[in-house]
C-alpha cells in the first residue's frame, strides 16, 4: 500500500491517481480509508497535514510543504 501512495505523489497526474487507488481497493476491499494512523484509524485531516509538513522537513526541502499545493512538473 505504501508504495501505491508513494507512486501517487510522485507521479501524479488524475488518471494514474485514479487507477492507483483501484488498484488499492483491489488489493484491500474491505479497508474503507486510504490513509490510516499508526493504531490503524482514519487519519484525521489534521494529522494527515501535519504528516505531510514533517515529510517535508524530512526531505530538507528549502520550502515549507503542504497538502494544497500545485504540482510543480
């Protein structure tokens, strides 16, 4: 799963997002969320942004990062 969701980010156009995540849903049909938190629960808006800044800061990124971005490619 991890890997379809790197994939995501680092290839993102609509269509290759949308087959992605069928392809999750394939792989786990009864999961009914796409990001979950370490104890297995939905991540919640907030811990799915504050994820994303951190993910940033750990890539040394010279800027902050987050989820309402433009694709820079």
């Amino acid at each position: 799963m991890l890997l379809i969701v790197e994939a995501i980010f680092r290839y993102g156009s609509a269509s290759d997002e949308l087959r992605l995540l069928r392809a999750l849903r394939r792989e786990h049909p009864h999961a009914d969320f796409v990001f979950l938190s370490e104890r297995k629960a939905p991540l919640s808006v907030d811990g799915a942004q504050k994820l994303i800044e951190r993910l940033g800061v750990a890539a040394k990124l010279p800027f902050p990062i987050h989820a309402h971005m433009p694709p820079c490619c």
